[in-house]
C-alpha cells in the first residue's frame, strides 16, 4: 500500500467524514492478500470501518455538516424495493467502503449521507461510563454491528444459549452482545487467552476443540445446555471465526429446532450433509453486515458499557499500515486494530 493523495467533492447526498479511526477487519485482509475481488477496480482505499467528523456536506446532506459519525460497512442506497421491504442489507445498489468506492485507511474518505449513524462527539472519553471516544467507536460499523444483526436475525432473547465458534474480531463483541440480549454464552476458539478474555466479558462456558474432537465438543455444549435447562431448539449457533474449520464445527453443533448464523467469511468450501437442517428441522441464515437502522441500538450497548469495546481494540498510526497488515496476516493478533490518521 502506498500513500496517494486525492481531491474528493461530495456529491448530491453525500458527505465527506474527516476519519477519526478506521478499524482492520479479515475482509481487508481477503481483498489484499487472497485476491477477493473488490467491486471498485484498484488502486483502491481500503478500510469500512469508519467514525469520524463530518468536514463537508454535497447538495441535500447540509444537515450532517460538523456531525460526529459512524459510517456504517453496508450503506443501502434506502429507496429500492429491497430497501423499502426492510431488505437494506441485499440491497443492490448498496455502498461498502472500501470496496464499492475509496474507503477509510485515509484522512477523509466521501461517502452517501444516506444511514449514517449519528453519534455524540465523545471528545472527552470520561464523559459517558463506557469511556469510549470516536476513535474506538468505529469498530461499530461492523465489528460490533454484524454479529448485533445477526443476533436480532436469529430472535436472539433471555433464556437462549448462544454459542459462538471464533471469538476474535467479530465473536469477542458477538458474545458481549449474547450476554447483553440475556442468552447463556458459550465461546469456542483455537486460542486460549482469547477464551481466558471472554471467560471475563460474558462466556460462561470456554471450549477450545484443539483439546478435544467434535463428538466431545457436542457432548460438552449439550451437557452444559442441559444443565441450565436449556433446551435444544434455544440454542443459536453463530459462526465468526470465518474459517472452514470453524464452520465445520458450528454446523456439528446443531440438533433439533436449533438456528446456525453463518457471519464469518471463508472463500474455502467445506463439505456437509445438509440434510442434517431437515432432520433436525433446523435453520441456517446468513448475515450481510448490519441494516443502519439497528445502529442506534449497538451505539446503545456501546456507551451504556453492556458491550465494552476498549479491552479489545488498539490503536495504531494509519503510516504503520502495511505493518499491522503484514502482523494482523500473520495471525494471533488478540485485538482489533484500529489505523488513526496522524
Ligand atoms: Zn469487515
Ligand atoms: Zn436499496
């Protein structure tokens, strides 16, 4: 990656968002190094994860001049039949920055007015009991926002056993979140002081499958499920780690009644029996980011300090790009990145 300078000029509904932070997510990875096609041909600004200032307003979008920010990873256009049905997330003419258009590893980057997520100016981080500034909040725009989507999708509520397989990136906030909507939370990952962390932040059961086979690791979430009275068919499987192992697993840890989520990304295929989902008359639902209008829910959970977003982020100057890149490929990276524009 190298640095290149553009002249943006917001356009009719769109705004230009002076960056504040932008997070690293596996997908950036995806489009750099496993040559996951973006819709915007290169070079390209990557980066969707965005909070920041609104510095200037296009025609139509006057209202958002000096606002502080959260741009959500999926923009819906708002007007199509998609949209109109509540569908934003399919939307066809959606915006995803960073891939569609220039994203957020940059100073400014110009996006549509349209769904942007209107939060506090948050300049002095003790003012809200979370402390949490505009910085940290961008891990929102998908992060925190997806596996919230993917809660709400799969009715997640008090009561329910919520089981999520990867709990880097996207699984850390999705626990968090379980145990905010009242689910019982187990976490599955390969990496024990990930576990160790969740253990602190709403898991009440850890499992790493590094210890032990899918027949042990069912009987464990099974024995604990039974043992809070839970049963079978409140269980919701959220798969996050984005891994083809981590699929297999999620998709092994379904029974009857029981609802898989598939949020992590993996262009690797793994080989099911699907008829385990007739069998066992299960569900299995994908999720694509987060619809803006479940954004002030997560704000939410943020600044009340249900979803803590500190313990799991870091920041880095946005020059020491191609570093955090290269280090977060390398793997064991424990928390969430976020590039802060010098
Ligand atoms: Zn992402
Ligand atoms: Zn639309």
């Amino acid at each position: 990656m190298v640095l290149a300078e553009r002249e943006e000029t917001p356009g009719t509904g769109e705004v230009i968002v002076e960056v504040a932070g932008c997070g690293v997510c596996h997908t950036d990875l995806g489009f750099f190094y496993d040559g996951v096609p973006t819709r915007h041909p290169f070079p390209l600004t990557l980066g969707h994860e965005i909070s920041g200032r609104v510095v200037e307003a296009g025609p139509g979008a006057d209202v958002w001049m000096g606002k502080a920010v959260v741009v959500p990873a999926v923009i819906p256009c708002g007007t199509c039949p998609a949209c109109l049905a509540g569908r934003g997330a399919i939307c066809p003419t959606q915006v995803f920055p960073g891939c569609d258009v220039h994203g957020g590893f940059a100073s400014a980057v110009r996006v549509p007015a349209q769904g942007l997520c209107p939060v506090p100016a948050l300049d002095d981080r003790t003012a809200n009991p979370a402390g949490v500034d505009l910085v940290a909040l961008s891990v929102v725009a998908d992060a925190v926002s997806t596996p919230y989507q993917a809660a709400v999708r799969s009715e997640l509520a008090t009561g329910d056993l919520a089981v999520f397989v990867g709990v880097g990136g996207i699984g850390g906030f999705g626990v968090q979140i379980a145990r905010a909507l009242g689910a019982t939370v187990v976490a599955i990952d390969v990496d024990d002081p990930r576990l160790e962390r969740m253990a602190q932040y709403g898991a009440s059961l850890t499992l790493n499958p590094n210890s032990m086979d899918q027949k042990a690791l069912r009987k464990k979430v099974k024995e604990f499920a039974g043992a809070h009275g839970i049963p079978t068919w409140r269980t919701k499987i959220f798969e996050t780690s984005g891994t083809p192992a981590g699929q297999l697993i999620a998709f092994g840890l379904l029974s009857h009644g029981a609802r898989l989520s598939v949020v992590g990304y993996t262009p690797k295929p793994i080989e099911v029996r699907l008829s385990n989902l007739m069998a066992f008359d299960a569900i299995a639902q994908g999720n694509w980011g987060c619809v803006p209008e479940l954004y002030p829910a997560v704000i939410d959970l943020v600044l009340s300090g249900r979803v803590a977003l500190d313990p799991f982020v870091e920041r880095r100057p946005l020059a020491s790009i191609n570093d955090v890149f290269a280090e977060v490929h390398a793997g064991g990276v424990q928390r969430r990145i976020i590039l802060v524009p010098e």
